[in-house]
C-alpha cells in the first residue's frame, strides 16, 4: 500500500494524501484565498466609509431611496474578487488535470488491458500503458493479492523502462507465490538490471536458487549467465553458456550468440 501511495505522490503531488507537507505550493494555496478575502474586507470597508462621507453631504430625504439597494452593492465587489481569485488559485495549484487523467486512465482500464491480452489486437503505445499502470496500481490498492496483476504490471513497468515500478510490482507477486517461475524469474530480471549493487546482488543469489532448482530451465540460464557476466563473474557466465548449448538443438538461432558470448 505504501509503495502505490509512494508512487501516486511522486506522480501527482502530494495531496493525493489529504496530508500535504508545508511546502511553497501549499502556502500558495490557502495564502491566495486569504489574500482575496482580506482584499475584498478592505474594499467593502473602503467602500463603507466612502458611502458614510456621501450620506453626510446629502440630503436626509435621499438616504432611503439608495439605502437598501447600497447594501447589496457594497459586499459584492469583495465578494466577486474572492471566489476569482480562490478559483485562479485552485486552477494552478489543485492539480486538477492530473486528477481528471487519473480518473481517466482508471476507466480505461478494462480496455487498455483487454488490448494487451488480445495478441490479435492493435498494440499499446507508451502513453497506453503509462495510462494501464497507473489504472493496474489503482485495482491493486483494492486486490493486492492478484498475483497476475502484480506481473502484468511488472512487465508493463521493464517495457517503459520503470525499474521501481518493475522490481516493486515482481517483488509483491514473488512474495505471494515464491514458486511461481514468472514472479521469479521477473522479479530476478528486475533485480539484475538495477543500478544498484545491492539489488545487482541479491539477484544474483536468486538466480542460482532458481538454477539450482531446476537446471534445464534455458530462460533462467540466460539471466543467470547475463548477470554472471556483467557482475565479471566469467566462470559462472561460461559453464551457463555451455549448459544452455548442451539443451539447445542443433539448429537454433541462438547457439551462434552463446558461442560469440563464450
């Protein structure tokens, strides 16, 4: 929960929250309308005494006639200035058009993801499955134990290139279900393609578990000798390599590159 909370700040702001820090917007925020409302007391207070100085220069019988209609006429400037000035706020600084895309990509998801399955289907574009992501966080706030929404969003985030996405969403299904080889072995990927050692790290120990468990498994092979290699852990690269080409048949495409690799 925390981690889409997390992501939902970062993305739209903090008053996602409805607990904004005290920040520069924030302060603009309810300073603004304090402006207006001390603007418009001002003005109908100015107005007042204005009106007051009139009615001592003109005749008694005049007052009447003007006095009701005045009332109205005095607050309204103040009034009119406030609610303009509350609602320039608001425009600039509610976040408005970030809440309405929110909203949006929530209601398209049910297509966006029924695009995705569909191997008949238009693919999405980047923007399509930056909207998908956020509408799949949004589902998960609700089912954090759909394990094939935590995958799926995993893989929308190593499409777009979002390690924090992609290693949260991998790392949340693999807790759910440790034997499932997708969440592992996506939740390794995610892990060995990180900019940080530690996380470089602890893919690396999963891969050999994965390894270790079942050997025949060309997929963790590849990552594994991958991770190997980038890590300069040559030795290991090699006899992953080797593994794979014993598996491979003769013909395969692939045989060529693991050679070079060797």
């Amino acid at each position: 929960r925390q981690e889409i909370i997390d992501y939902m700040v970062a993305r739209y702001g903090n008053f996602v929250t409805y607990d904004p820090p005290l920040t520069p917007l924030t302060v603009l925020l309810w300073v603004l309308p304090l402006a207006a409302i001390v603007a418009g007391g001002w003005i109908i207070v100015a107005r007042t005494r204005r009106r007051v100085r009139i009615r001592q220069d003109v005749l008694a019988d005049a007052i009447p006639a003007a006095g009701p209609r005045a009332g109205v006429g005095v607050y309204l400037p103040g009034v009119v200035m406030a609610l303009v000035v509350a609602a320039i706020s608001y425009s600039q600084t509610g976040s408005y058009q970030q809440v309405r895309a929110w909203q949006q990509a929530t209601a398209q998801t049910p297509g966006l993801l029924a695009r995705a399955l569909d191997p008949q289907a238009q693919p999405l574009n980047e923007e399509e499955m930056a909207r998908l992501a956020l509408g799949l966080r949004t589902r998960l706030q609700n089912d954090a134990g759909n394990v094939e929404g935590w995958l799926m969003l995993g893989r929308i985030g190593m499409v777009l290139g979002n390690a924090g996405t992609a290693t949260g969403a991998y790392a949340n299904a693999y807790r759910l279900d440790p034997k499932n080889s997708d969440a592992a072995l996506g939740y390794a990927e995610a892990l060995t393609r990180s900019s940080d050692p530690e996380d470089n790290r602890r893919g690396g120990e999963l891969l050999r578990r994965l390894v270790s468990r079942d050997h025949t498994d060309i997929r963790v092979l590849s990552l594994y000798a991958f991770s190997a290699f980038e890590q300069q852990r040559f030795d290991e690269a090699v006899a992953a390599w080797e593994m794979m080409l014993k598996l491979l048949p003769a013909g395969d495409a692939r045989r060529a590159v693991i050679e070079r690799s060797i």
